[in-house]
C-alpha cells in the first residue's frame, strides 16, 4: 500500500510542478488571459500580473522536490543512515501542506484571495487537495520503509 500511495504522490506532484513550469513560461491554461489565470490561481484582489518566471520556476522545482520526496521515504537500500534526514524532510513537506490544505478554509485567508472563481476552487479542489497530500506523506512517514 505504501508502494501505491508514494507512486500517487508522485505522479500527482510531478503534474503541479509541471503546471508551474509551464505557467513560469508563459503558460495560460487553464485560462485564456492572464487575468484569468490570475482570477483562477490565486484569486488575490490586488494581483495585476502572474508572479515572475523565476518565481513560477523556483515554486515548480520546491514542488518537484516533493515528488521525489516519497520514493525516497519508502526506502530503497542504501539510504538507512540518511532515514532520519528523509523523515525531518518529509515532516516539513507534510506540514507545509497540512497548513496550506487549512489555510483555504480560513477566514483570513478568503480574505486575502477573495477573488472567483479562485475563492470557489480553493475550497472544493485546492484546499483539499493540500490535505490529501499531507495524509499521504503523513501515512508514508508512520509506515516507515
């Protein structure tokens, strides 16, 4: 079971670090104009432009990183000293998303990024899609290797 939800977390990380890439290039889908994509992704009230492309490439390669992360957690020889190492590193990626998942269905947070269809999204798809994420880090890094 492990096998499986590390090769999910995978897959599904390797998408979203895709998707950044191609925005962080000039990319509008799922949109067909910028302000779209800013009304679509990040919903902030005040955001004009798309964040820069290096900005767009830095957060795609973070997310890249944790894709790798879940093959590393679930262990291959060779890596029993750096075990301690992986899990600090997986406990991190998991809390980023723990709280990002949360922070979608704050009040603080609707109100920073208010905007639609941003705001409808962020509770149906991306907010819980954070917590999906951070259960399966967290059942990769309680089942251990």
């Amino acid at each position: 079971m492990t096998f499986a939800i590390a090769v999910m977390l995978v897959l599904l990380l390797a998408a979203i670090a895709a998707l950044h890439a191609y925005w962080g290039r000039g990319g509008l889908w799922p949109a067909a104009s910028e302000d779209e994509l800013i009304a679509t992704v990040i919903g902030n009230a005040q955001a004009r432009r798309m964040p820069s492309p290096g900005l767009c490439l830095l957060v795609a390669l973070a997310i890249a990183v944790t894709a790798i992360w879940p093959l590393l957690l679930i262990g291959t020889s060779g890596t029993a000293a750096l075990r301690p190492l992986l899990q600090l590193g997986g406990f991190a990626i998991m809390a980023v998303f723990l709280l990002r998942g949360i922070a979608g269905f704050l009040p603080a947070w609707r109100r920073l990024h208010p905007r639609e269809p941003f705001a409808s999204y962020d509770r149906r798809y991306y907010s819980p899609l954070c917590l999906l994420i951070a259960a399966g880090y967290a059942v990769l890094l309680l089942q251990g290797p």
